[in-house]
C-alpha cells in the first residue's frame, strides 16, 4: 500500500461510521510499534508529528522516516505535520512528501484563524497535500508548555470557516485539551452533533489521551472521523520500558529498543479497538 494523503481515509470512515486514529511520533521505534499494530490489524492510520516537537525530533530526520514507513506499509497510512506555527516548518514538511499539513490559527481571531489557514490550504494542494484547520480552541498544548484554555466551537462559525477555507478536516473543541486530564473530561456533545450537521468535512478530536472509550464512541457516532493521541503513546512508551527494567529484561540496548516498540503498539492496539477502524484498510 502506497503512502496516501488523509482525505480518502477520512471520507471512508465517515461513510461507514468509524475514526482513524492519528498516533504522534517522536523516534523510530514509535513509528515501527504504531505500523506494527496497524498492519497486524488491517487499519488505515495516520503518523503525525507536531511543530514544537521537532525541537527532540528535527523535521529533516524524522520527516523522511515517516514517509518512508507509510510507503512500505502494507496498509494504507497518511503522514500529517500536526500543529503547524510557521509556514516555513509546513513548507518543510510537505518538501518531504507528508501527505497532510496543519497550521494551527485556533488562538487568533476568527479572520485571521480563516485567512492563513486558507493560505495553507493553496499552499498544501500545490503539493498535492490535504489540510486540516482548528475552530475554537482546544485546552493545553501539543507537548504541555502552554496552558491554553479551552474555547469550545461555536457551530456556525465553524460552518462560515470550513466555507471560507475548504479544509479537508476540521477539530473541533468541545471539553477536549491535550495531555491528561485531571479527570475525564465532560464533553460537549451537543455542539459536536450541531456542528457534523452543519459542516460536510469529516471533523477531528484533538487531545485523545484520557477521553473514556465511551465518550470516544459516542464522538464517532457524532461525526468525529480523525483522533489525535499523542500523550498516551509517549506514557505507554515510558511505562513499557520501567517494566521491562523492573522485570530485568532489559540485557542490552535492542531489549530498550524493542520494550520501546512495545510500548507504541500495546497503545495503539488499544486505540484502534475503540475506534474500530480494524479490517478498514
Ligand atoms: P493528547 O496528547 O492529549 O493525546 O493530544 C494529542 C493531540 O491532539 C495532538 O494533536
């Protein structure tokens, strides 16, 4: 299966009723655990980094190791540029051959959010790339240095947005923030529905890590078709290692490597469960 861009993943999901899970990564070992699962369970997925991860991760090396990962795939996987702050780093990024581009404008004023991300829009399909915009604002940030506070969307304006950019997909903020939560959050079900009946792009969850299967059921019955989990993928990681040290299975560094790629799938599997997106590729 070839590299492919989100659009046919996510209008796919959404015929039939289920999310694409759209895993962040940060070294090799991420990218192999995550593809593992998917190929192991037939489903299409999307590998992303976000801008202010490339400070650990520089965009030159990992950029080309994603793409290269999705295209010998044997199913179908998109490589998005998640958060994007600059043009210059979007730019970068679809240089390399990822399939999706987002740029963040969620904090600015409407106008504004609108107007650079439609920029982003033209600039993305001269590279035959998709793009994904932000209306409302989702809590916290992408690594956990800001605190920014959740602004839910408002559904019209969400309408006015996605007429004004034609964004490939749309997040929405409804309750949802990016890392873990204090406790599960109370999600806005009500402006989720609203807004999947108003707006004809498949919409995305940002902020995955915490959210109830449940309520991610529900999400996806709602209209959601893309979910970002970053945080959870790096604590599974994390939590994999301490207990391959604890167990004293850690003889070398490949045992490192590989309680690493452990890490990545075991969340992964998990996600692609309550998504239901297996046997979809
Ligand atoms: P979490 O870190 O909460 O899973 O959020 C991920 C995300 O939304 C990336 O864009």
């Amino acid at each position: 299966m070839p590299l492919v861009k989100m659009s046919p993943l996510l209008q796919k999901a959404r015929q039939e009723g289920y999310a694409v899970g759209s895993f962040s990564v940060a070294n090799m070992e991420m990218v192999l655990g995550v593809l593992k699962a998917v190929e192991e369970t037939k489903s299409p997925a999307i590998i992303q980094i976000a801008e202010v991860r490339l400070n650990h991760s520089p965009l030159e090396l990992i950029g080309p190791l994603m793409v290269a990962a999705a295209k010998a795939s044997s199913v179908p996987v998109a490589v998005h540029f998640d958060h994007g702050k600059t043009t210059e780093k979007i730019k970068q990024a679809l240089e390399i051959g990822f399939t999706s581009v987002m740029l963040d404008g969620s904090h600015l004023p409407f106008e504004e959010n609108a107007r650079i991300t439609a920029e982003t829009k033209q600039l993305a399909s001269e590279y035959d790339a998709d793009c994904e915009g932000e209306i409302g604002c989702v809590g916290g940030s992408e690594d956990g240095s800001e605190d920014i506070a959740i602004n839910c969307t408002s559904p019209v304006q969400a309408l006015e947005f996605y007429e004004k950019t034609g964004v490939d997909a749309l997040a929405v903020a409804i309750g949802n923030a990016h890392g873990n939560y204090k406790q599960a959050p109370k999600l806005r079900f009500d402006i989720l529905e609203e807004t999947a009946g108003l707006v004809k792009a498949p919409l995305v969850l940002h902020g995955g890590t915490g959210i109830l299967p449940d309520d991610f059921k529900k999400c996806i019955k709602l209209g959601i078709n893309k979910i970002n989990i970053a945080t959870a993928t790096f604590d599974s990681v994390e939590q994999s290692v301490r207990e391959a040290y604890a167990a004293q299975a850690i003889k070398g560094y490949y045992d490192l490597q590989t309680a690493e790629v452990e890490g990545a799938y075991r969340n992964a599997m998990k996600h692609i469960e309550i998504f239901g997106c297996a046997n979809k590729a």
